[in-house]
C-alpha cells in the first residue's frame, strides 16, 4: 500500500469509495511481493499493480464489484486455476489478493497511518482476510511498538498472537500472512491475517564524498533507502554534490558509525558502502562497521592491490578472519562497469542479491523460479 498512498488518500480524504487490491501471500514465481496493492478509483482509474500485469485486469473487475457489494473478497489467482490463462497469469506464480473498499467508513485508521508513515513512524495494519465466520473478515487493528492494539481482532487470545508477531515483522520490515485457529490458536487454522508491516525506511550509509558515492546515493534512493553520505572533508560534503541523498553529514566515518551504532540508529536492514579508498578513513571506518553483526552488508571500494593492503591492515588491528569476512571487497558484482553509474548498478545488484540469495548469475543460464516464494 505504501506505494500507493498519496493517491488513495486523496479520494479518502474526499470521501469517495476506492476499490483496493492487496498481494497478501505468493507462492512460487509470482512477481509482486506481499503488501504489493492497487487501486481502482471512483472514476475507473486504475493505480498500482498487483502482479506486474499478469492479472490487473481480473483484479480491476473484482474491485468494481467489490466497492458495489461492500463486502471484501480473497481471490486467488495462479497456474492452478482454470482461468488462469483467461486472467493472464501465464508465468507460473500464484497470488492471493484481499480486495476491499477502502473510505472513511470502511478504514478510518488510513489518516494516522498516513501521518505515521509520512514521520517515519513504525506501525502495522493487521487485517482479518479469512475466518470461519464471515463478520470478522476485514476486521482491523493498528500495532505500534510499545502501545496495545488500538482494536480487537475478535478475541483476546488472537490479540495476543497477532500483537507479538506482528512487531516482529515490523522489527524485519516485511509484510506478511500469519494463520490461527479460529480463536487465534497458534497451531490452528482457518484464521489468516494480513499484516502490512510500515517501517522506517532502510538506512544506506556512503561513505566517501566523491562521484561514485553519487551515484550510488541516486541508486539507493531509486531502490527506497534513506540515504546518507559522510565524509570528515568539508568542502566535498555538501548538499550541492549529493542533492539525492537525504542527509550529508561531515564527520569522520567512523565516529559517525559508531555514534549511530550507540544510537541503536543501526538494523538488520543497514547498508555500508565505504568508497573512499583511503586507508586513514577505510581502515579505522571498517573496524567498526566489520564488528557489527546487525547489519545486512558492507562493501569497500578499490583495486585488488588496495583490498590486499586493506586487509593486511584490518588483521593488523585485530580483527577476526569471520569480522573480515563480512567485508564484500572489491565492492559490487562483476558487471564489467566502467562509469559512476554502472559502478552504482554493480554495487545495487550485489545489495540486492545478498538480500534475496541471488546468484549473480545471468538466468538465462539457471532453471527453476525466478522469484522466491
């Protein structure tokens, strides 16, 4: 939902009805991941996707009859179906999609999630999608960390279930369907709720102001990271060089690292790109952020002669072979580049592959999904 904010809050704030399509589970290839919606506004304007055009049309459809009956319906589409080719479904996924009409009426909450998602907030949406009695389906309630639920799900115990889970999906920043028994027992089923999962979003650190870290600044940005560029030279710090990251800080990197790191500033999430190759930044920097064990990745730029003196370097300060082994050096994915910009799209890709346990390799070349599950 998150990418289609402002336009649904637009027609919520006007009062009018949205029909609203959300991926709340996939399985196999299917191409948009859980919390993936789209909109069909008042006016028949479609927002959004839900398949990346597999099956908008279908979708589409069902919305419409939605917002005219006002009950929500969980539809699912995939290779398994009969209709699949119909809806266009031919890439082998299959998706379940929770369609509902979204107004004041139907989600008054939408405001302040509005506003917590604007302020950089944590909150979690969990909705009833499925249960043996149809009255609590589209039931919701608002999780934020620290606060009780600001409704019940339909019982205590599901309360209780629901609450703890879903600030540990909050915790990772992954929206997701968890299933109950009826009451909210763990081990049961014919329960599932969905929780959109609205965390902060995640932190790319550049290290190094030079024209490199530009680009990768753009390219985290594209990629929905905060971005931030740090560098302890002023005159090369500045917003002017890095309009596209949302904070430039002058700072020695690696008091700025630590001073994060104190600040619990620092997650699971957290990417550390250290460009500057220069071993009175890079070593003191890496000898930080090699130490810790929360975040998802750090990668040094420079030549092979560079990462050797480097690692020389880091040994000589003590630091373990597992701590070196962290360190993704030379950074990015083989691609062959040349330029800032592909240097930036080599260091994207290898982010991404570590994320989501990519090869690296071309697919022409592999066999099986294409998407994980």
């Amino acid at each position: 939902m998150r990418e289609v904010l402002g336009e649904l809050m637009a027609w919520w704030r006007a009062g009018e009805p949205v029909g609203m399509g959300t991926v709340i589970a996939t399985f196999q290839s299917a191409p948009r991941p859980p919390g993936a919606s789209m909109l069909v506004g008042p006016d028949g304007t479609a927002v959004g996707s839900v398949s990346g055009g597999c099956v908008e049309g279908a979708v589409f459809e069902l919305a419409q009859e939605v917002v005219a009956a006002g009950a929500p319906v969980l539809q699912r589409y995939g290779v398994s179906d009969e209709s699949a080719f119909e809806v266009g479904l031919t890439c082998g996924g299959i998706l379940d999609v929770y369609v509902e009409t979204v107004s004041p009426q139907t989600f008054p909450e939408l405001g302040e999630i509005a506003d917590d998602v604007a302020a950089g907030r944590p909150i979690a949406v969990a909705t009833v999608v499925e249960h043996p009695d149809a009255a609590r389906v589209g039931r919701r309630a608002l999780i934020r960390p620290g606060r009780p639920l600001s409704a019940s799900l339909g019982s205590a115990r599901i309360d209780d279930a629901a609450y703890d889970d879903a600030l540990g999906l909050l915790a990772q920043g992954h929206s997701a369907t968890l299933e109950y028994g009826p009451d909210g027992e763990r081990r049961g089923e014919g329960q599932r709720i969905f929780v959109w999962a609205f965390a902060p979003k995640p932190r790319m650190l550049v290290f190094g102001a030079i024209d490199f870290a530009a680009a990768v600044a753009r390219v985290g940005s594209f990629l929905g990271y905060h971005v931030t560029v740090c560098d302890a030279r002023p005159i090369f710090a500045t917003r002017t060089r890095f309009p596209e990251a949302d904070e430039v800080v002058v700072s020695w990197p690696h008091a700025f690292l630590e001073t994060e790191r104190a600040a619990g500033r620092l997650d699971a999430r957290t990417v550390i790109c250290v460009l500057t190759h220069d071993p009175k930044f890079d070593v003191p920097l890496l000898e930080v952020a090699l130490r810790l064990e929360e975040v998802a990745y750090v990668g040094a730029m420079g030549s092979r002669r560079t990462h050797d003196d480097r690692m020389a370097r880091l040994r000589e300060a003590g630091l373990s072979e597992d701590e070196l082994a962290r360190l993704s050096s030379p950074i990015g994915l083989d691609l062959g580049a040349r330029t800032p910009e592909e240097t930036a799209i080599s260091v994207a890709a290898e982010i991404i592959a570590r994320r989501w346990g990519g090869s690296g390799r071309p697919l022409l070349g592999e066999s099986g999904r294409i998407h994980g599950s």
